[in-house]
C-alpha cells in the first residue's frame, strides 16, 4: 500500500475510526464514508483492489505498511478509531477474543473432560499449551485468569 497514494484518494479520522473517499469512486460521491461490509469488518475497493479498513487506517495514520495482523481491543471489527487498533500477531490476536458460543462451561479456557466430572483448563500462548486439570472450576477459573495475564500481558480478555 502506498501511503501517499493513498492519503490522496481517502481520508481518515483517528477520533471516529471513519474513513471517507476525497474523490469520486463509481456511484460514490467525493466525501462519502467507505462502509461495505466484509464479514466482521469493513473494506472498501479501489480500482479492483479491496481494502480492509482497519489496515487502511493504519497506513493512512501511520504513514507505514500494517502489521500482519490488527487487533481490534474492543473485538468490533468495525470500530476503526485509533484507540482500538494494536499492531498484533496470530499469537497474541487470539488472546483477546470472547468465549465461544458453543463452550460448555461459558468460561473460556475451561472444558469438561471424563462425562463432566473433572475440568481441564487450558492457556495456549505462541504455540504452546498450559493445561491444568481438576475438580474445583473456580480455583481452575483464577489459574487461567492469572496464567493469562502474566502470559499475555495488554492482550488479556477474561
């Protein structure tokens, strides 16, 4: 992405995330907002080319290439303010995500194993597993909440 390239044709508000087209594009005015949705996140094409939004706020605040991946810390992906966006990698944009729909114990982390009647809590980190087992899903819920924030850091989500 080239920065200067792109700084002529889009414009970017850190404060509101929203990023608006300084010239026309097709059937969208000059000063309109780019707002097509991608799955979770938004993009927009120019010139056959589509662009997520976060990573094009990136380049258009920063000046620089995105990093491999963006986290977004409040986990909307359509919220591009500034202050949401963190350059991230795999390993650490999978620690800030929710518990999943289909856990069985809505904890995150914490799984029943033997027909429910013990419970394994687990911490991956960079591609290694932390695993813990018992009984106690409370003393289980504290080993995860503290193994997760000293493993990590700023990318905690509980």
């Amino acid at each position: 992405m080239d920065a200067e390239k792109l700084r002529r044709i889009f414009e970017y508000d850190p404060g509101t995330g929203i990023i608006t087209r300084k010239v026309r594009m097709g059937n969208y005015p000059a000063g309109s907002q780019c707002v097509s949705p991608l799955g979770r996140y938004l993009k927009v094409t120019y010139l056959g080319k589509t662009y997520l939004l976060h990573r094009l706020a990136w380049v258009l605040h920063t000046g620089e290439q995105p990093p491999p991946q963006i986290d977004h810390k409040n986990l909307d992906g359509t919220d591009n303010r500034w202050d949401n966006l963190r350059a991230s990698c795999p390993s650490t944009n999978q620690c800030n995500i929710k518990v999943h729909k289909r856990s069985q114990t809505g904890i995150k982390g914490i799984m029943p194993v033997r027909g429910g009647k013990l419970y394994r809590a687990e911490v991956c980190y960079q591609g290694k597993r932390y695993q813990k087992h018992g009984r106690d899903i409370e003393a289980l819920q504290r080993w995860v909440i503290d193994t997760r924030n000293q493993l990590h850091q700023d990318f905690t989500r509980n």
